[in-house]
C-alpha cells in the first residue's frame, strides 16, 4: 500500500533525495567512504557545501551582501542567537503562535522587547493585522508559518524596519524579497532536509552592531568568516538538502513550488468547507498552504477516532493534529505530490458516505 505522509516534521523529502543520500552513505562520490566517515574538510566535501549555498542564492534571488550558513541546533538556537546578534536596545515580536512564543521569550533577556500584537486570544487561529511597529526597534521578528495552527504569513511584510524570520516550515514553497530581512533562519526537517542542519541566511552588514560580547559558537561571523566550517558541520543533512535544492530546481524553482503549494492547498480547504463533518481551524484568510488544520465538525466530534483510523487504513500518516489544537493536521510539504492530497479528499468523501 502507498503511504501518504503528513507529518509535521521531520516530514516527507523527495523519493530521490532520500535514494541519493542512502547511496552517499554508503559510497561517497566513488571513494570507498561512507559520507558518514569522511571528514568535512575533504576536498570531495567542500563542493557540497559551496553548491548548495550557490543553489540557495539562486532560487531565492538573494541579494549581495548576504551570507548562506549551516550550524547545529536547530531554529530554537536561533531564537537567542537573533537577540545576542542583532538586538541593542529594543526589538519587535509579533506572536503568533508556540514557536514565536519562545522566540519571544529569548529576546528578553537580551534587551527591551515589544510584543506588537498577539493571536493568543483566540488560540492562535489568525494573523494579528493593523498593529504598529515602533520605528526604533532593532528589527521586527516573525515567525511566517506556523505549524501547530495552520497559519501562515504568505507575503513579504511592508515595514519600516529590519525583519528577522523563522522560515523553518515554508522556506522554498514562495519567492521570499530577502532584502527585507537581516535574517531569515530555519531548521531544515520541514521543506529541506532530515533534522540536524539549520539553514540562517544573515545580512552581513548588519552584524558586528551590538555592544556586547557573544559567545564565539553564537556570533553568526564566526560561521560566515569560516564559511560553515568553524567546527564540524552536520555533513549528512547538508548533503540532502543539496540534493532538495537540485531537485527544487528541476522542478521549477520556488515559483513552481508555490503553484503546486495553492494547488494542493485549495484542493483540501475545498473539501474541508465542503464536507459537512469537517471544519477547518484556521480564519479564512490566514490558512497554511504548509499545515492544513481542521476538526470534526461539533455535531460529529464523537467521529474523530474513527476518521483517524480509516485514513491510517488507506495510507494516511501523521494526520493527528498536535494537541494544542486536535483533530488532524495534513502538512503539505513540497515534496507531498497532490495524489497524496487527494487520496485524502477521497477518504474524507468516503467517511462522508459512511455517517453523514
């Protein structure tokens, strides 16, 4: 039977992707080394890293001036290592869910934070709007998609100020205007590759601003002046998302990407709004093209278990949605191909038939 995999993250990659990275594991470019066991410094090693920031440039048009960096740890390092890099005085977080949340809280220990506006109110179902970013902050931090609700910011903010952004689960699936950002970050287990590398596209000359002393492994120019290689990478997981990015490529780039994104995401919205059992989670106009949230509707909640169970009979995986929110939560990554999406439509009319 086919699987169908919805998780979350780590999350499904590209049938190609993962058949390459087990041959590179196995056999490294012909060298009799397992790509487990060479060391990051062999001259077969170095060309991956340099084509797979070459291929992040490209296919994010990313401006000169800005550097492409692998480290450890994951977007939630990140979330200190923003505020130790880029806050001075004052800096901006809009909340809009867990992850933004606990990006918010590490700010605050490094300066004065403003919390410009909050969806906590309503369990994170909407997009705050019409709030005002104080003109004096250091930068504006946001979080684009948020994968435990279902929403997402799908466009490049108009601000007057600096952006800093966890990319972390839509990184690829839309053109990003990265010259609005000082720092675009993300861990790769969503959109790129298996959890262990964390992607950071950072503005080179917004570093080296702040007054205080950073902790060599946290200031982001020791990891652009080395190029990613201050200490040993996590060379497995860059090697995969080098091969995402050739395949994001072949297909078409981000632009592509996106088409197939709305596709798919139209695809299962409409039959959420269209099915009486099921009700979507998310406010309209703030849906996840990346996480697809929705419940039973109240009248069949008693249903829930047994939906769950039938799409795991037909090949579904990783449909239940986190426990914040309930229900299921069907995340439509790049590499989901829409037959997945609907043979999920089809369960969905299928469970329709049998108790409607």
């Amino acid at each position: 039977m086919k699987k169908h995999n919805f998780n979350a993250g780590p999350s499904i990659l590209p049938r190609e992707v993962i058949e390459g990275t087990a041959q590179a594991i196995l056999d490294f470019n012909g060298s009799g080394l397992s790509l487990m066991e060479i060391s990051h410094r062999a001259k077969d090693f170095q060309p991956v890293v340099d084509e797979a920031v070459a291929l992040f440039k490209e296919l994010l048009s990313i401006p000169e001036g800005y550097s492409v960096i692998f480290l450890g740890g994951g977007a939630s390092l990140e979330f200190c290592m923003i505020p130790f890099n880029f806050l001075e005085k004052k800096a901006a977080y809009l909340n809009t869910g867990t992850w933004a949340k606990k990006a918010l809280k590490e700010a605050k220990a490094f300066g004065q934070v403003v919390e410009v506006a909050s969806s906590a109110d309503a369990n994170y179902s909407y997009i705050p709007k019409g709030y005002t970013v104080p003109s004096d902050v250091d930068y504006l931090h946001i979080t684009t998609n948020n994968t435990i609700f279902g929403t997402e910011i799908t466009h490049d903010l108009d601000v007057s100020v600096p952006i800093g952004a966890d990319m972390s689960s839509d990184i690829f699936s839309r053109p990003v205007d990265v010259s609005k950002y000082i720092c675009i970050y993300g861990g790769a287990q969503k959109n790129l590759a298996p959890a262990g590398v964390t992607f950071v596209i950072v503005k080179n000359e917004a570093l080296g601003k702040v007054s205080r002393y950073i902790p060599t492994m946290l200031d982001y120019r020791t990891h652009v002046d080395n190029g990613s290689m201050f200490n040993t990478p996590p060379v497995v997981p860059i090697y995969s998302a080098l091969l995402t990015l050739r395949w994001i490529k072949a297909q078409g780039g981000v632009e592509e990407m996106e088409r197939r994104a709305i596709e798919k995401a139209d695809l299962l919205y409409g039959e959420i709004d269209r099915n009486k059992l099921f009700t979507g989670t998310a406010a309209t106009e703030d849906r996840s093209r990346m996480n697809i949230c929705f419940v039973m509707a109240p009248e069949y909640k008693e249903l829930e278990a047994d939906f769950l169970k039938l799409a795991t009979e037909r090949g579904m995986v990783g449909l239940k949605g986190h426990r914040s929110v309930g229900g299921f939560r069907a995340s439509c990554y790049n590499a989901l191909s829409k037959e997945s999406v609907q043979a999920l439509v089809d369960c969905m009319q299928e469970f329709e038939k049998l108790h409607a």
